[in-house]
C-alpha cells in the first residue's frame, strides 16, 4: 500500500461535560468539519507532528508490530480551528490511528481506536458513530444515547486559544473540589431528548452543562447569546468546556438554516466573537479511502 487517508470529523464542543454517573464524562457531537491525514511512502514532508507521531507508535504498539522504522511520511490537512475546542486534536489523532491500522491490513474498531487515542492525550468521542457518554481519559464508551440528530450550530468562535492538557493539569483542583456539579438530570434530559426527538430538552440539558461549568471556564456573554437564542427559536446554547466556542444549537425542521447565521450576526456586537459560523451535526467516526 503506497498511500492511504483517512478524514474525521469535529465537534461543535460538547453537549456536556462533567460529573455524570460518578465520574467525569462528556457528550460531544460531531460536526461537518474534518481533519484528514494522508499517509503515503512518497511523502517527504519534513514536518512531524508529536501527537501524531505519538498516535503512528502507540497503534504500532497496539497492533503488534516490529518492522522499525515506520516507512511513511503523512499531512494532516484540517478544516477545524485549533485551540478552540472543536475536537481537532481528536480528529488528527484518530484519523491516523485508522491509517495505521489499514496500512497493516488491520481495521480498528472505533473502541480500539477511542482506547489508543486516550493513550496519546485526553479525547473526544466524536469517533464514536452515535452521540456516546464518554470518559476522555481512558478512552471508553460508558453508554450509546442514539443516532446524532440531524440539527445545526451557528458557531460563535472566540478569541484565544485553549491548550486542552495544560488546562486541566491547572484547573483539576477545581474541577475536583467544591466546583464539580452532578449533571445526572440534565443527562437524563438529553438522553430523553434523543429518544423521543424533542430537541428542546436537548437544547436545556446543554444550557445546564455550560451554566455549570461557568466557575471553572469563563464564558464572558453566555446570558446574553442565550437571551438572543431564544428569541430566535433556538433550542438553546451549548460550549466548549475547554475551548473559547460556543454553539447555538437549531432544528431544521424549524428555522431555516441561513437565516439563523445572518440573525445571529446582525443581533451579536461584532466585537464579541472571532468568527460566526454555520455547522451541521453529522455520525462520528474515522472513514478510511484507499
């Protein structure tokens, strides 16, 4: 095999994230935009890249494998900002844990993949097909809570960036004493949300998960995009637990998808966010081409 790619998609950030079911999970939910990794023994590209670098010996190392060195070079071309909190380092990382695997005749199930990514840096589980509870440290699905709805997001990408693993070495203390609030009934909300297609509730789990997280992640102006969501016939607000973007959350069935992104800029200070964009929810999971 001379060449191999793979694309995975981010995420509009999470749903939720924090103390559920006596740990700390999340729910992300991927989105149209991807990373895609190409893999080929005519690259000669001389930028490495740790994560992914991590990601080629940590599969080798899954796999089985002996042969040294690993005889590909690889690009790693994205659509997702980075730093954001848009899942890019995910998708890079998972994308090339699939190429990997394929380039030894091997075809990784998500799990597998989800299990090695944890093992590179904390992950997401937009690499899981259907919106899953997750734990991003160890990698593993807690439950499957149904297909990923067919909705949309209007990005509201702040300034700055979040290094994700700096982030939590610094705020685990506060993540862990006193600051951690259960989001056990706001799951059982999203969960319900899922199951009966009333995406309202989905909308006010996300807004109970944000208002949480609020001591430990500043979000300067989640009241106020909330207040013009509704106005709006949103469904509610969700944001990046450890990103600067923050999602306004819309069904289709409802409000035409344009016309929410040219509300939402004509209502927003311009000064407030870096970029306002159009995102559809989409099924996770790395997709391999040959």
């Amino acid at each position: 095999m001379n060449r191999i790619q793979a694309i995975c998609p981010g995420s509009c950030s999470e749903l939720m994230q924090g103390w559920i079911k006596g740990s700390e999970l999340l729910v992300s939910f991927p989105v149209n935009l991807y990373s895609c990794v190409t893999f080929s023994k005519q690259d000669t590209s001389p930028v490495r890249l740790p994560k992914i670098e991590r990601a080629i010996q940590k599969t080798i190392e899954y796999i089985g494998v002996r042969e040294q060195p690993f005889p590909y070079g690889y690009r790693v071309e994205r659509q997702l900002p980075l730093g954001k909190g848009m899942a890019s380092s995910t998708a890079d990382i998972g994308a090339a844990i699939c190429c990997v695997g394929a380039i030894y005749g091997i075809d990784l199930p998500a799990e597998a993949v989800a299990r090695i990514a944890a093992s590179v840096e904390r992950t997401d589980s937009i690499l899981m097909r259907d919106l899953t509870l997750f734990d991003p440290v160890q990698g593993v699905a807690k439950e499957n809570i149904g297909a990923v709805p067919e909705l949309f997001a209007v990005v509201l990408e702040g300034y700055g960036t979040v290094d994700t693993e700096a982030f939590h070495r610094e705020r685990a203390k506060d993540l862990h004493n006193g600051k951690r609030h259960s989001l056990d009934e706001a799951y059982s909300l999203l969960c319900t949300a899922v199951e009966q297609k009333e995406y309202k509730l989905l909308g006010k789990a996300a807004m109970c998960s944000a208002l949480a997280h609020r001591s430990v992640l500043y979000k300067e102006h989640l009241e106020a995009v909330a207040e013009m969501a509704a106005k709006e016939n949103a469904l509610g607000v969700n944001v990046a637990h450890t990103g600067t973007v923050t999602g306004v959350l819309f069904d289709p069935r409802e409000v035409d998808p344009e016309r929410a992104l040219a509300r939402m800029k004509e209502l927003l200070p311009k000064h407030w966010f870096e970029r306002v964009y159009l995102v559809r929810m989409t099924p996770g999971g790395v997709h391999l081409h040959g």
